[in-house]
C-alpha cells in the first residue's frame, strides 16, 4: 500500500511539474508576445513626426510671422488693385490722383534723405575734427616727453652736426 501512495505522490509530482513547465511555457509565449508589441508600438512613435503628434491633439507649429506679414502686404495691393479698377472716377483721373500721392511721398522720401545726409555730414565732420584734436594732443605731448629725456638735445645736435658734415 505504501507503494501505491508513493507512486501516487510521483505520479502527482509528475503531472505538476508537466502543468508547471506548460504554464511556464504559455507565460513565457505571453511575455515575448507582449515584447513584440511593445516593440512595434516604439516603432511606430519613433516614427512620428512633431507635426502627427501635435496634430492628434489639435495644435500646429508655429509658422514665420513673415508669412503673416507678406500675406497682409498682398492683401493690401489686391485691395488696392480692387478700389481703383470699382472706383467711381475717370481712369484720368485716378492716374492723376495715384500719380500726386506718390509725388508728394516721393518729395517726403527725399527731403528726410537729404535731412540724414546732412545729420551724418556733420557728425563726421565732428568726429573728423574730435581725431584730428586728439591726434594733435598725443602729438604735442610725445614731443614735450621725448624732449624732456636726458640727453636728447645733445643727441640731436649730433645728428644735426653729422647730417652738414656728409
């Protein structure tokens, strides 16, 4: 009897340790399984761009106000473009009125060119003169220091006297 309950008891262990290693195994098919997911799904965001992400929350990025700009600037001439061909006047006379508005901001152009032509004129002038003052300044005290060195005088009258005798 004791026999039977051992091989019983072996029996048992046998089929559990079976189970065990087949659940190990499904465990393990599971893991890597979940791996590959994992895998794929890193694939995927990896590539995305910023533009699919902002996107998928409704935001966008933030383009050049240039573009803004230009495109006002275009609105503005097709505006323009627009209200002169409907205008109610003679196309006389919306050339003659096109032509005195840029005249006058022609002269206005010009008059405020010449105003900073004559600006800057006169700060160089200045500037000319303040170099020209502190040049002379330098000047003037390197002489005063070099003729106040000891032996200076004696030197050039040397140089003065050998210069005749050649």
């Amino acid at each position: 009897m004791n026999r039977e309950i051992v091989d019983q008891v072996r029996q048992g262990a046998a089929d559990a340790l079976d189970k065990t290693e087949a659940t190990a195994e499904s465990a393990k098919e599971g893991i890597l399984e979940a791996i590959g997911r994992v895998s794929e799904m890193f694939q995927t965001l990896r590539g995305l761009g910023l533009d699919d992400v902002l996107s998928t929350i409704g935001l966008q990025r933030r383009r050049s106000p240039w573009l803004a700009i230009s495109m006002f600037g275009a609105g503005i001439a097709a505006g323009a473009v627009v209200g002169l061909a409907l205008a109610p006047r003679s196309g006389k006379a919306s050339r003659e009125l096109l032509r005195r508005r840029f005249a006058g901001a022609l002269d206005k152009s010009e008059d405020a060119m010449h105003t900073a032509m004559d600006k800057a004129t006169d700060k160089a002038r200045a500037a000319a003169d303040g170099v020209k003052e502190k040049a002379h300044d330098v000047s003037s005290k390197l002489e005063h220091t070099v003729e106040n060195i000891p032996g200076f005088k004696k030197a050039e009258a040397a140089v003065a006297t050998n210069g005749r005798t050649r």
